[in-house]
C-alpha cells in the first residue's frame, strides 16, 4: 500500500529527476501508480474511501428494535443487562461471545441518538478570590500510632488559583472540626481569600427545605473573617472538583511518602502531625510563584481568632453526669446537682464551674456512647457496692483487663460479696495508684495467689519491689555441660 511518505517523496524527486519513472523508483512504486498520483495531486489518505459496507452479518439486527425501545425508555441500561434480557427472552441464539459486539452498537447509538451528557466547563481563577475546603476519610492508608489503627480524617483546605493546601487532623465533621480547621489554616496562610466554598455539611449549610443557607454558627466564622460563603448543589461534588482533585493528589503522596518512610506506625498523633506538616511544606515548595500572587491580594486577619469551641450550660444528673451531643460524660460527684458551664472543642470536652476549669476529657465520636471515670464516683460506690453489679456503665469501671479479670475471679469465689470486695479494690487504685495496683494484681495472678483486697492492698503498701512486664529472669548457664560435651569429643 503506497502511504502519504512516498506520494511526498514522489513530488519532491519529480522537481529534480530526469524523468518520472526515475522519480517513481527512488520514490518506491511502480510509475502507473506514481503517476496517477501525479494527475491527481492528492495523498492516499485523501482519496482513501471511507469503510461503509458491513464485513458480516449482525446478530441483532433483528432485535434492535427492541434493544432501542428498552434504551429510549431508559439510557441507564447497560450492555450486559440488555445482552442477558437477550439471552433470557431467546434462548441458545445469542452467545457469551457476541457481548463486545452489543457493547459496541449500544456506544454508537448512544453518541448518535442517545441523550445528551453533562458537560464540565473549566473555570478560570483569579488570584486570592476563592479557597475550598472538605474533610476527607484517612483510614484507607492503614497508619497506626504506637501499633493501635488510627482511624481519623483531614480538614483540608485549598487556595484554588495556586493550589497552596493544607490540613488538620480531626475525627468527625462537626462545626468545632471545621472552625478549627478553617482558622487553623487561614492564619498559617497569613491572610483572607474573598470567598470559601465548601461541601454540603450540615455542620456549614442548612438542608435544602430550610429558608436560610448557611448556619448560625457558620455565618460567624465568616462574617468575623469577612469571607462570602458558597456551596455546591446537593449531589453536585464535581462543583467543588478542585478539592476532590486535591483530596486524591494529597492522599497519594502520603502513600508515597509512607512507603519512603518504610512504615506507617508513628509513635504519636504529634510525630505524625510532624510527618503531615513536612509533607505539606513539599507539596507547597513547588507553588510560590503563584502562591506570591495571592499573598499580594489576599486580606489581612481579624485582631485575633474565633473561639473554637461550643459553649454549653448543662446540670449535672443525679448519676454525676452531663448528656453532651448525645454522649454521657460523668464529673466529680461534688457537682450533682449544679450547673456547669462545657466548652466542647474538636478533639476534647472541657467542664468549668464558677470560672474554673474542674475537668478536661477526650470528647466521644458519634452518639449515644459514654465515658464514666471511677474516680469521679468511687466515693459513693463505696458506701453502695450493691449498686455496682447492675449499673448501666459497669464496664466503664474496669480500668484495664486485670481489674475485669479481679472482677470474674471474685464472681467465681465469692459471689455474695464479690461487689464489695471489687469496689474496695477500685477505690485503692483513686486512692493509692492505678498502676500499682494493676501491677499487683497481675503478681497475684502470675503466682496464682488469692485475689482479695486485702492481698491487694498489702502487696501496694508494701517496699516490696513489683517485677515490670518486661522484666524477664533467667537462670545462669552451667558452663560445665559444655565441657563435658566437648570430653565426648574427644574419646571419639
């Protein structure tokens, strides 16, 4: 087949040849052909005809029409659905084989008759008008801290004209998550873009049934750092593609730089808070030309940052509690009865009374859940040890496995005073030392010795040094088996 580099060819040699036939030599083809490529000036490419004829017969011809009834009604429907609605209505007539075959005339009905498609208009940035932000789920990526499954996600924000990102790690997407994490990285950034787009949260935006677009406590963070606030319609994540792009690209490099590091274990949240700004400061080195366009642009900061917590007066339970967000937090007992003023941070729940903070404890992901520290209650629980064996938070009471195991053991032995023996224990530990006391119960139980409080309490009060976990003792080799093994040898 001649192809469009002879037929060039073949023009240029006839400008400087002799003759034709010469030129369609050295141009390689015979001179017939060379010269009616010479009458009709034109390549092989434009006067190639079009492929227009059917090579074989197709198996559906006689089934398309309804094949496309089934596609008008529904352009969802899949190639393969349709081919087994096929094979089910005509049996032994159409084979695993013909599926490419149906695959190709469903795509060429569907570019030639079928609906039209959405269409993805790039938009254009400007300099310091528009950040983006959205959390997104970490766990896929495995890390642990300190050998425990870190399951958490990041706050991740974006300036969208120069791509500059960063983060903050968090657990949930509630309101003190996003307010951290929005301030967090505006003052990192060291300025206020014009406008924040975000994701429908409901932390941020209200339903679509709601006459107001954004929350109360939404339309504060802005209106104190003067952004306009934008949100992306219901079902619509493409809007805000920019983050979702950012969210793949920021995931991926921690993959990379995972498998560089050699391990995904870290021996704290802060060591891989460490490893997570180190990497943004990377990924970012590669954009201050354009990130110094925006600097120049971008408006200063507010005087100082907004509260990042949620303020909220509650009054302590008659069971030494508070309910916040649907989870059951108890406080010392002293303050039944009283109200007490709880600032609800990300990451951590605070309980003031009279202008003093009285406790700070991690704050519960999700609902309904609960965290109950005996030594809030242990006082009375003391003067109640029948209270212990039926209270709703029971297992919030065993501190670590061994005082579970102390519980089951007293169950076994002495169960009409099982209650009161156990809670003598717990109180020891609020009042002497958790950890000596575990430790000494993890001696009794290694000695196979009796557990009972009186044990318990003579073992913490005692000088007697308690063996670490890790303290292993062995006994000194006798060197004289070697020699007599090396006698053996030799006699032999």
């Amino acid at each position: 087949m001649v192809t469009d580099k002879q037929v060039r060819r073949l023009m240029k040699m006839v400008q400087t040849e002799k003759t034709k036939v010469l030129a369609s030599a050295k141009a390689g083809m015979d001179p017939k052909t060379a010269r009616k490529y010479l009458i009709t000036g034109r390549l092989p490419s434009q006067v190639r005809q079009e492929h227009m004829w059917k090579t074989r017969q197709d198996p559906f011809e006689e089934v398309w029409g309804e094949v496309e009834r089934l596609l008008k009604e529904d352009a969802r429907f899949e190639a393969t659905t349709i081919f087994e609605w096929l094979q089910r209505e005509y049996p032994g007539r159409f084979s695993d084989g013909q599926l490419r075959t149906m695959q190709r005339k469903i795509n060429r009905w569907r570019a030639l008759e079928g609906p039209s498609k959405e269409v993805f208009f790039q938009q254009k940035h400007r300099p310091g008008e528009l950040c983006a932000s959205d959390f997104t789920h970490m766990n896929e990526l495995a890390i642990t801290i300190d050998g425990v499954r870190f399951n958490h996600m990041i706050y991740h924000f974006v300036l969208t004209y120069s791509n500059w990102e960063t983060g903050t790690i968090c657990f949930s997407e509630s309101f003190e998550s996003l307010s951290e994490g929005l301030q967090n990285a505006l003052w990192e950034l060291g300025g206020v873009p014009a406008k924040h787009r975000t994701d429908r949260l409901s932390s941020a935006v209200h339903k679509v049934s709601s006459p107001e677009e954004f929350t109360q406590r939404y339309k504060g963070v802005l209106s104190h750092y003067k952004l306009k606030g934008e949100k992306i319609q219901a079902g619509k994540a493409h809007e805000n593609g920019d983050i979702e792009q950012r969210h793949y690209r920021f995931k991926k490099a921690v993959e990379q730089a995972l498998l560089l590091r050699g391990s995904r274990d870290f021996a704290s949240q802060e060591e891989y808070t460490k490893f997570l700004r180190t990497l943004f400061k990377r990924l970012n080195s590669g954009r201050k030309g354009r990130f110094h366009e925006e600097l120049s642009v971008l408006r200063r900061l507010p005087e100082r940052r907004l509260n990042d917590f949620k303020r909220q007066r509650v009054k302590v339970g008659p069971g030494s509690a508070i309910r916040l967000q649907h989870n059951v937090y108890s406080v010392p007992s002293r303050l039944k009865g009283e109200w007490v003023e709880t600032r609800l941070y990300a990451e951590h729940v605070e309980v003031w009374y009279a202008q003093h903070m009285i406790e700070s404890m991690p704050r519960l992901r999700g609902e309904e859940k609960h965290r109950i520290n005996y030594r809030h209650i242990i006082d009375c629980l003391v003067r109640k040890p029948g209270a212990f064996e039926n209270y709703r938070y029971r297992d919030d009471l065993f501190p670590t496995s061994r005082f579970r195991m102390a519980y089951d053991v007293l169950k076994k032995k002495i169960a009409y005073n099982a209650n009161k023996e156990y809670v003598k224990i717990l109180h020891c530990a609020a009042s002497e030392s958790e950890t000596r006391v575990d430790d000494a119960l993890r001696m009794l139980f290694d000695q196979s010795s009796t557990v009972s409080f009186d044990a318990v309490k003579a073992l913490v009060d005692s000088s007697q040094k308690i063996p670490s976990v890790t303290e292993v003792s062995i006994d000194d080799v006798n060197l004289e088996v070697y020699d007599h093994l090396l006698s053996m040898k030799e006699v032999v």
